[in-house]
C-alpha cells in the first residue's frame, strides 16, 4: 500500500458487525462477559477500547511498527514512554526539545529518579560524550521548535544500537507522512497528535509507535495501569484527520516553499529556519530521511519591536501557540513557548526577541504571502 492509500485503509478502516466505512464511536466503558473471563477481546475501555483501537492499529501501520498507542496528549504518551524506565536511570535528550519534555523531565521525571542530559544531537560526538553507566536511552526531537534543527536519525539509531540504548523520536513536525523513523532504526517513535496529525485545531492528543512486541506489553501494562488513554470521540476525529493528512501535508508543504521564498527576498527578514533551503544546516539530512520539510518556518526580524508590528498587522496568521492545523498561526518563542527558558540560554539557542515562528496553513498561498508583505512592510 503507498503513503496515501494506507491513510484511508491502514488500521481497521471499516467496522466488521455493521459494515459502516466510518468507523464507529464506541462511547462505553465496559462490555459484556459471556462467561468469567470470557469475552470479545475488550473488557474495560481503560484496557482497550474499539474506537482507540482502530486508531492505535492505524498509527501501528502508518510508522511501521509493531503496537501503537493512543494518549489524552502528547505529555501524557511522553510521561507513558519514560514510565518505561527505572529509578536510577538516566536519558540524553535534544537540548531543544519541546518545552513541556523538558519540563517533565526536569521538574516531575527527576523526583522520581529519573535522570536526563540535554545536547545538541545535530552532533553526535555531543550525544556520546554524554553518555553515562546509567544511559537507557537517547531522545531526538526532529526536527526542532522554533529553529527547526535537524538529527540523523539513521546515524544516531546505529549508535544507541552499539551502546544497548532505546531510541525514541518525537515525530510530530514530520508526520508519518513525510518521515518514519521507525524504518531509519527507532524503537519508539512519538506524536502529539495534537498537531498535524489532528490538524483541525479541535482535538488534544498523543500516539506513541513501538518497534517490538515486548516493548508494546510494557507500555501496555504502563497505559493500563496510569490510565492516560485517549477518548473514542477524540480517537475517531484522529482518524478523521488522518484520512487528509497527505493532502494537508502536500498543502502546507507546497504554501511554505512560496512563503519561504517571499520571505527571502524581503529585507526586513534577516535571519530564516527551514530545513528545506539549501544553506540550512541539516539539509542534505532532511532531504536524506524525510519526503518533505514541513510547513513550520521561523524567521528573525531584528527587534522585538518589529515583531510585535507584525503581529499587530497580520490578518491570517492568528496569534496562538500549537501548530500544524489547517489555517496559519504565529507566534514569538522567546515570550510564548520558550518564555520559561532563562534569556542567555535563549540568545546561546538563537532564540531572540525577534524571532518569528509561523505554521502554514492551508489558505490560498497568496492570500499568506499578502498578509505578511503588508503587516512587514
Ligand atoms: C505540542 C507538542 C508536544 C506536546 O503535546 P501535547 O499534545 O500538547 O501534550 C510534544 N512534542 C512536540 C514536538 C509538540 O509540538
């Protein structure tokens, strides 16, 4: 099955008692026993449940991997994963992570004796220095938020191999659509779903992939036994959505390589993250192990001042955090999801008053790039 096929069919695409191709909300909490012990597979929606289920088996196959699971969020799959590990242990990290990782790895996972070290494992000579006698595993971001960095997942996959190490991907930017990092050599790959993979700005959720039978048992007992599943009316709008992720993906795909190439030419923009120009960093990477860059673009404008006349003028980019749904946001990192980060380890990131990070939508493309040439002029 190709990529766009398998959104439609992957998974349980239809229901088997009543035929219907939309896959039903199974909205129950428990189900009915034959007999002590025997019943149909589902016995407590905790456990399991129908509607979750399609949703989990369609995430499975959309990344290639052996279980999926769905959570209420993307902190709630992340906290599920690290729940893999002991007290004791200790998980090297992309130093750009998602603010809310590192949130929980540094203020919840490390009361409970979780360790964690933060690099930048575009360079894996910092990844191995960082590795300890209590290394369990190495968890990549990519590419990153708001700079848009990216690591080899592949490079980086060989090398945890060598040293015994799990390896996870936070794989929400790319989408299974455009990268699978579980064919590149991950064990366990993650999203908030929250994002592109909903992508209608109406749905709060978290999928996790994993690339081993044994692995899904234990982060099954972990599900079951914390409890942070995801609903079946919010599971059937993820599998809604995933029926349109490739049109989405090819639209914001396509608008952000003619927003990219406005914001080139304009010279109030002095600085611009995407991985898909060809002096980004990481492009050959990029291009190596994903089919597209992605519809998130950052950008410098030199002064918080001349941030906030943007702001104030544009008409289709909307003013909010999240990303990756059908119509365009905006926002500045520096005082809105990376606020919490101290200001020098902003400047030391790139991350400056100035700095703009838009998520592309799927409008008309010159409607976009009308509305930033006025509000930049
Ligand atoms: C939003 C986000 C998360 C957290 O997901 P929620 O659904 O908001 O809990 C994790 N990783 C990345 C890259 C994100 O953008």
């Amino acid at each position: 099955m190709k990529r766009k096929t398998k959104l439609i069919h992957g998974g349980i695409p239809s229901d088997k008692t009543t035929g219907a191709v939309s896959f039903p909300i199974y909205q129950v909490s428990t189900y009915k026993q034959e007999d002590v012990g025997v019943h149909s597979g589902f016995e407590y929606s905790r456990t399991g449940n129908p509607t979750r289920h399609a949703l989990e088996e369609l995430i499975k196959d959309l990344e290639g991997g052996k279980r999926g699971f769905a959570f209420g969020s993307g902190m709630a799959a992340i906290t599920a994963v690290m729940m893999l590990f002991d007290s004791g242990d200790h998980v090297i990290l992309t130093d750009d992570v998602y603010g809310g990782t590192y949130r929980v790895m540094t203020k919840v996972l490390n009361r409970l004796g979780i360790d964690s070290t933060f690099v930048d494992t575009t360079d894996i000579e910092q990844i191995e220095a960082a590795l300890k006698p209590n290394t369990k595993a190495v968890y990549v971001e990519t590419p990153t938020n708001p700079l848009l960095k990216v690591t080899d997942i592949e490079a980086v996959a060989s090398w945890a191999k060598t040293k015994n190490l799990l390896f996870m991907v936070d794989n929400t930017f790319n989408t299974p659509y455009w990268q699978n990092p579980i064919d590149l050599g991950a064990d366990i790959v993650l999203h908030s779903a929250t994002k592109y993979i909903g992508g209608h700005s109406d749905v709060v959720a978290g999928l996790v992939v994993v690339n081993d039978e044994k692995l899904g048992e234990d982060l099954h007992f972990v599900q079951n036994s914390t409890g942070g599943v995801l609903g079946p009316q919010d599971s059937w709008l993820l599998i809604r959505g995933i029926k349109t992720l490739g049109l989405r993906m090819e639209a914001h795909e396509s608008n952000t390589k003619k927003i990219v190439e406005f914001l080139k030419s304009h010279p109030a923009v002095e600085k611009i993250y995407y991985p898909g120009l060809e002096d980004h960093p990481q492009h050959e990477i990029a291009k190596k192990q994903s089919g597209g860059f992605g519809g998130m673009v950052s950008f410098d404008v030199g002064s918080q001042a001349n941030a906030d006349a943007l702001l104030k003028k544009v008409k289709y980019f909307t003013l909010a955090e999240s990303l990756g749904a059908v119509e365009s946001l905006i926002s500045v990192p520096a005082r809105m999801t990376h606020a919490s980060i101290p200001a020098e380890r902003r400047a030391e990131l790139g991350i400056t008053d100035g700095l703009v990070r838009i998520s592309v939508g799927i409008e008309d493309a010159d409607d976009l790039i009308d509305d930033l040439k006025n509000a930049l002029s």
